[in-house]
C-alpha cells in the first residue's frame, strides 16, 4: 500500500491517500477510488469513520483517500471547496495513481455525507465557479456513497448543529448572491439537499437505520424521493436497528463495552460494491 498525505491549501485540511500498489502480473491495472469523509456535525473528525472505512475499502479492491475539510468556525461553501479541491488533486493524479479517472466515489458519514451529497448538487452549479479554479469536469464525482447523511434543513428532521455550522458565518451580501444564482430563497434552502436534485446529480447509494437517534431516518426518506422523481440511479438501505455513526458496524470499530456494532449493517460495503459494479 502506498500512504501519502497531500495539503489542500489550508492549515488541517488534507487528503491522505491508501493506494494499491501497481502488481507485475497487471502492471497497468486502475482501480476505482473512494474519498472517504468523516462526520463530525462539521466540528470535528471522526475517526472511527476514516482509516478503518480507507481500508476496508482497499480489501474490496478499491483504492482510498480521507479527506480533513474545514470546520466550524467557517462559512459556505468553505468545505465544499475542500472537497472540489480533494477529486480535483485525484484527478490530476490519477494516471499515476492508477486512477480510474472515471469512476471516482465521494463517501461522506452524517455530516460529511452532507457534504458528499452537496458536491452532488453543486458540481455543475454556476455559484461555484465564482470559488474555485476547476472546471465542473474535473470535480464531478462519479458515484455518491452516503452513510446517515445529513440532508434536509427542515427544522422537524434536521440536526440542527450539522445544518447551522454548514453554513456558518457567511455574509448577507454574499449569501444573496448565491441564493440568486440557485432560485432559492434562503441558505437554509441552499443546504437542504433534498431541494437542489438536478439531472446531473450523480448515482447514489444511501444506507440509514431506522433508530439513529441524532439524523432522523427521514432525511434520507427525503433525498431519497427526490432522486426518484428526479430519474436518478439510487439504491437506498434503511435497516431496522442501529444507533447514530455506526461506521462499519463491526467490531473492527467498536467502543471499548463493545457497542457500536449492528450485524444487519455491517453489510453495507459489499452492498454498494455489487451497486457500483452494476452501474
């Protein structure tokens, strides 16, 4: 394995990579890769949602990167821009990577798959272009891999610390000027996935339990229903049991009492694996 931690730019905002190494048997092999993005309520990282996922990945064939973002303290779309900046460095590596260019996954847990799912939104959206030097090409995802995301700012379902850091201490002048540039009303419409599917919104797969007590399971209900009516490719999981932040859900990622561990959902890579390779 090839482990490398590249700057995107900004005091702890990073990508470190967990590369397959090129094989004598398939030296030209490329492989897809997942930028895995912790959650956190963008105001930490969490780690049980970073390395273990990057690896478990790699043993189904994938290559692998995590992504540090920016946190709270900040303002929209400061973390967006990390992440555009994440594909793009993928891209831009990607023959020497043995990079799939093709078929490169955003992956984001609670928070991190409000991001994920904002990239999906946003990849081709006039009001970005203003913040980065990329062109929409080189930081469309391929695929989304969203895991009890993070979506709606819809004050009966929302987690209200996610949706208020997101989009933090922006400016009046500037938050009209991208609100006018989307057709929405407020930032609190611009964040709310659910109200911003286009066609262009790439293949999702969702996975959400039932009892998260912190993301109530109607956001992705929600994101879910749109990508229907929208005609975009999704396959959506909701198990029965499971707390918030199950990561992986085997012991693997376990609290020390052995918690955070539910068998139904520790199916949920194979799951998108066979997704993926479907699409």
């Amino acid at each position: 394995m090839i482990y490398e931690t590249f700057s995107l730019g900004k005091k702890d905002i990073f990508l470190k990579t967990y590369l397959h190494e090129s094989q004598p048997f398939n030296p030209d092999k490329k492989r897809p890769l997942v930028i895995v993005i912790p959650g956190g309520g963008y105001e930490h990282i969490g780690f049980r949602e970073r390395e273990p996922v990057a690896i478990k990945f790699n043993s189904l064939g994938f290559h692998a990167a995590t992504l540090a973002y920016s946190l709270s303290p900040m303002k929209f779309p400061d973390a967006l821009i990390d992440l555009t900046n994440a594909v793009a460095l993928v891209r831009e590596n990607a023959e020497k990577w043995y990079v799939d260019s093709d078929k490169i996954i955003v992956c984001g847990f609670s928070a991190g798959g409000h991001l994920a799912a904002s990239l999906g939104a946003f990849w081709n959206s006039k009001f970005l272009k203003d913040y980065i030097p990329h062109s929409p090409e080189k930081i469309r995802p391929n695929a989304l891999l969203l895991s009890y995301p993070v979506i709606t700012s819809d004050p009966n379902y929302w987690h209200e610390g996610s949706i208020m850091n997101v989009i933090g201490t922006i400016q009046a002048g500037e938050a009209k000027k991208i609100c006018s540039s989307l057709g929405k009303e407020t930032m609190s419409d611009v964040v709310s996935i659910e109200k911003n599917i286009t066609k262009d919104f790439p293949p999702t797969f969702i996975w959400h339990t039932i009892q998260d007590e912190a993301v109530p399971a109607k956001n992705t209900l929600l994101l879910a229903d749109a990508l229907y009516k929208a005609g975009i490719n999704c396959e959506y999981h909701l198990f029965n049991r499971g707390k918030h932040a199950l990561s992986l859900a085997t012991p693997e990622v376990a609290d020390p009492d052995g918690t955070n561990t539910e068998k139904e959902c520790s199916v949920w890579p194979e799951l998108f694996k066979n997704w993926f390779e479907g699409l």
